[in-house]
C-alpha cells in the first residue's frame, strides 16, 4: 500500500516540476506544446535533436531554464534508484513527498498569477534587452515573428529558372513576403537586393508567412538551414 502511494507521489511530483518548466519556458515567448515536450526531453534524458530544440539552445534565458531542468532529471534518477532500495527496505518518506508537493503546487499557483506571470515575462525580456547583444537572440526573437511566420533559406541551384534574375523575382507584391539577405560564397549582399542578378549557389534568406513560403518556394528551401 505505501509503496503504491510513493510511486503515485514521486509521479505527482514529476507532473509538477514539468508544468513549472513549461511555465517558465512559456514567459520566454516558448509555445505551450513545443516547451512540454522539450521539458520531458530534458527530464528523461532522451536528447531528442529536433529542429524545435534549437529554439532552447539559442536562446539565452531558456539554456537556463534548461540546466535545471536537465539537473533535475539526472537528480530524478538517483532518487528513483535510492527509492527502489528504501521500497525494499520499508523505509518510505511519504511525509517528505507530500511536502515536496505542497511546495511545487505553491509555485505553480504563484507562476499562473497573472501578475507574477506578467512581471517575471517583462523581467525575462527586460535581461535580454540590456544584457544580450541582438546578435545573440534567436532569430524568431529578435525579428518578433509570430506563429504563423517563419525566416527560410532559398537555395538558387545551377537548374533554377531564377539563375540570371532579379532579386525581385523570387516575391511578388500580393504576397507577404520579403528578402534580407543573399549570401554568395563568403559575400553578404544586404542592399537593392530587388536589382541583384541572382547566380547559382546564391542562397536567399526570405521572411514571411510559412505557408506561403514552403508552397511557393517547394522544393528550393535549403533543408538544413530553414
């Protein structure tokens, strides 16, 4: 019976540690379902390389975040292997749990709070203004995109039919999206990028709706740099 308690407790205690993460990750500007996921990924140790993880890694603040996380985790695991020996030897601290839960659920409340919420995402913000330079922002960041935007990479290939073309024919004026830069070889063009005869091997970084990008440009977007 007490042994079945303390596994529900420890359980207990895991769903809060990771409803905080994703507290804290969320007043990042993280979205809800990508911060559980990467939060499980810390607390488990499965290390998963998605593109989604580079969102954590870029971004100052929540490379924090995640150092606990991933501490926690590796914690979590000698506790579940003491507990196993303390659940053989009957010696259960069930007293303890309880506290523990107590504590996380207290600050999970205080997190929620929408002025906790509100002062610790200013505050969140506020260090990456005055401590970071723009450069070491993660681009969806430091560019304030939404949801529904993305920046991708356009690669000009030797078989495109925009070798030999103007900058400006890659967008069109009905569609939402704009050029920022065409990198050539070690060459960064930042200017009349409409006036630039595009050469192959030209990769061209657009920014706009996602949709719209990957219909309109499928098949050309460079696959390990959107």
């Amino acid at each position: 019976m007490w042994e079945f308690a303390f596994i529900t407790l420890y359980a207990l205690i895991m769903a809060l540690v990771i409803e905080i993460g994703v507290l804290l990750f969320r007043m990042t500007g993280l979205n809800k379902e990508i911060a559980r996921y990467q939060v499980i990924s810390m607390l488990t140790g499965t290390g998963f390389t998605t593109k989604e993880s580079a969102l954590i890694i870029d971004h100052p603040i929540r490379r924090r975040i995640s150092s606990g996380m991933i501490l926690f985790g590796y914690f979590s695991l000698a506790v579940i292997i003491s507990s196993i020996a303390t659940l053989l030897s009957n010696d259960l601290r069930i007293e303890l749990l309880i506290v523990i839960i107590v504590l996380l659920l207290f600050f999970i409340l205080l997190f929620r709070n929408k002025i906790i919420y509100g002062t610790l995402e200013r505050r969140f913000e506020h260090e990456m203004d005055t401590e970071y330079n723009l450069e070491d922002w993660p681009m969806k960041t430091a560019l304030a995109l939404h949801e529904e935007e993305m920046v991708a990479i356009i690669e000009i290939k030797p078989d495109s039919k925009y070798v030999g073309s103007k900058g400006k024919a890659l967008v069109e004026e009905n569609l939402d999206i704009v050029l920022l830069i065409i990198r050539r070889g070690d060459e960064i063009l930042r200017f009349d990028l409409f006036e630039v005869q595009l050469q192959a091997g030209d990769k061209v970084m657009v920014i706009g709706k996602e949709d719209v990008i990957k219909e309109r440009y499928e098949g050309l977007l460079s696959e390990d740099e959107t």
